[in-house]
C-alpha cells in the first residue's frame, strides 16, 4: 500500500518534473502542484462510488503503490472507469500545467472554469488564487459534479464553488471573471465567456481547427478579444445548449452536399515552390494559417467530423475546397483546389503572405477574434455553432 511519505513524495516528483519542462514559469504553479492531492479527485479510481464525502481518507488508506504511481504520472485518467468511451476525464497534469501558465492566474482573482471535471484543477486555481481569491467551476455532468463538489468539501477547500450547469452560458450573476478557462472542446467561444470576462482578463481555451484541435489564449481589449494559438491537444467534445442546434442536422446535410458536388470537380494543382517555409510539417501549418484567414470558413463536413486537410472555404467569386496536404520532404509543396475560378490566385496569396510571416507548426499564430451580430452577418454555410465569432490571422 501507498504510505503517506509516499504520495507526497509522489506529489513532489510530478510537481519538480512538470516544472523542469517549464522553467519561466511562476514557481506557485509547482507549489500548488506539489500541495493538491490529485488522488482525492478520483474516488472512482479508487473503487468509491456513491458520494464520495468522508469516505476518500480510507479509499486512500487502501491504494496500492502501482495505483498512486498511475495517478500521479502526467497522463489524463477516466473519472467513469470502465466507460467504453471517455465522456469525462482528469486532464494530463502537463496540459493542466500549460494552460494555467497561459491563463496567469494571480491572487485575489475571480475565475470561471467551464468544465469541472474531477475539481483537481479547480481546486489548484483555488490555490493560486489564495483566500481572498474565487474560482467557480461549471460541470454538465451531474455525477461529475456532485463527485468534484464533494471531494472539494472533503478537503476543506473553501474558495471553489462547483456547479451543475452549462458551461456554454457562463456563470451569470457572478461576473465579471478575470478569468476564463475552458477544459473541454467548444466549437467556438461562446458569446458569455466574452460578455463575462473584465477588460483586460484573460480567457484560455481549446478550439477546433481543421487540422484538430488546438489550444489558444486571449486578452480582452476595448471588448475584443486578441490572441494566438498554443500547442496541438485532444480534449473531450463540449456539451450545452449552445452546442445544440435544431437546424443543425438540416444544414449539415446541405453542408455535405455542397462539399460532395466541389470535391467532384476537376482539382486544379497548384505548385508553391520556395514560398513556405522549410519545416517538416509546413502544410499543416499552411491548412491552419489558411482556416484562419477565411474566417474560420473550414466548417465540418457534419458535426465533430473532419478530412484532414481538406478546407472548404469562399473566394471573391464563390465556393471552393482546397486540399493542403502536410509534407515531410523539401521538395515543393502542391496544393490542389476545385470551385471558383479566383482559388487558384488566392491559395498562392496567402502561402506568400504564410512565408513572409515566418511560421512554422510550433509558432503561436496570431488571431483577433470579435463578435458577429447574426442578424447581420449570417452563418457562413448556415450551420448554427459558427455564428458568434470569425478569426484571421492579422499581417500587420
């Protein structure tokens, strides 16, 4: 069985190795690290079910050393063990520990976290936060959040407040945040996470590109919201009323048709040589660049599914889909695209714009992001979950 020397020590490790990887950070992210019991967050991983409220202290008494070592290496764990497919997880220490280094949590804060989960990552914002600081978590799930709640109580944490509800309309009543931070995969930004963060607050999330998913860290500006892209990641899809969309299927099907009659046209190749940059995935790179600078216009072929590569966007004469597929070898790339007839002139424009900016896969890609009234500016390809918000890469 694991001692309590041991899970400190266990503590202890993940909190020095998650910070030997980040040397630049605030030496309070290790501190809460090394202090917040990530075991006290899993009563189902320790075979507690039910409500876990005093009943965690002898879960941990009866954990083996091989379990406390699970726990506490930097890999995401389910919090429904045995779940054919993992709808709620404890995120990987080392994504927690990127996201709260962009996120910059400082004492006396006010934050919304939406997506709870197990509380873990609450509960270590809590700390950083300190007591005159506040976090309030939003989790969907009502098992979920009736688990983190209690762990949260059970430890005595009194400056978290967890909540069963929809993350997707923020924490009403309680703003204004300084800051947002969203742990699961939304769409888009949701039209409350903007309206509740302060001027100058900070909102960290996961977005979906075409590529996959990626997170991305803004700052609100005379009520906008300026940012960059972050590092590639894998989170659970966001659930909420806001996701849900009754024209949603009825636009998807017009989606794939519009998709379906593009792709049938003859693909005109397009030869990009010496204008990206030289890096092992720069066609990656270039999809993503080319998402953004469309306005996000690289919308799903029907909800959460993708092809890789592909990106459906408008022209200055109308539709088309361009296929920019990644390379490993220094030859040219070739781009191929189908639709109107300006695809072809544009797809080199913006590799040329790609080039002069320098990029690569690692590099944070500059964005703006900004409400859109949908009385005014309609859905691009009138799917529902696009209306709020468009991106582009800024060439100033």
């Amino acid at each position: 069985m694991a001692t309590p020397d041991q899970l400190n020590e266990l503590r202890r490790r993940l909190a020095a190795d998650l910070a030997s990887r980040h040397p630049d950070a605030d030496p309070a992210l290790a501190e809460a690290f090394a202090a917040v019991p990530r075991h006290r967050f899993l009563p189902r991983l320790l075979g507690v079910t039910g409500d876990p409220k005093g009943r965690m202290s002898a879960a941990e008494d009866g954990m083996s050393t091989s379990r406390a070592e699970e726990i506490y290496s930097d890999h995401a764990l389910p919090l429904r063990p045995g779940e054919p497919v993992a709808r709620s997880t404890s995120s990987a220490p080392g994504i927690m520990w990127t996201m709260l280094q962009m996120l910059r949590p400082e004492p006396g804060h006010r934050i919304l976290e939406v997506g709870c989960g197990s509380g873990y990552n609450a509960a270590i914002m809590g700390r950083l936060v300190g007591p005159q600081g506040r976090v309030e978590s939003l989790e969907i799930a009502p098992d979920v959040a009736a688990d983190a709640d209690a762990c949260i109580e059970d430890l005595g944490i009194d400056n978290v407040g967890v909540t069963c509800g929809d993350g997707t309309l923020g924490g009403p009543g309680q703003e204004p945040f300084d800051r947002v931070i969203v742990t699961a995969s939304p769409a888009d930004i949701h039209p409350a996470w903007l309206d509740q963060l302060a001027e100058g607050g900070r909102l960290v999330t996961v977005l979906e590109t075409a590529m996959g998913q990626r997170l991305a860290e803004f700052q609100k500006t005379d009520g906008r919201l300026h940012g960059s892209f972050g590092t590639w990641v894998a989170f659970v899809p966001m659930l909420g009323e806001s996701t849900q969309y009754p024209l949603m299927e009825a636009a998807s099907r017009a989606l794939r048709a519009q998709w379906s009659e593009l792709r049938a046209q003859p693909m005109r190749r397009i030869t990009l040589a010496n204008t990206l940059p030289r890096h092992t995935e720069r066609g990656m790179g270039f999809a993503v660049f080319l998402e953004i600078r469309h306005g996000r216009r690289a919308t799903p072929v029907e909800p959460r599914q993708r092809h890789r590569g592909e990106v459906l966007f408008q022209s200055t004469e109308g539709e088309g889909v361009a296929r920019v597929g990644s390379t490993w070898a220094a030859d040219p790339i070739e781009l191929t695209a189908a639709g109107a007839e300006t695809i072809d002139a544009e797809l080199a424009r913006h590799a040329h714009e790609f080039a002069e900016l320098h990029r690569s896969i690692e590099s944070r890609l500059p964005v703006i992001a900004r409400p859109i009234a949908s009385e005014e500016h309609p859905p691009p390809w009138g799917v529902g979950r696009r209306e709020f918000f468009e991106y582009w890469v800024e060439l100033g």
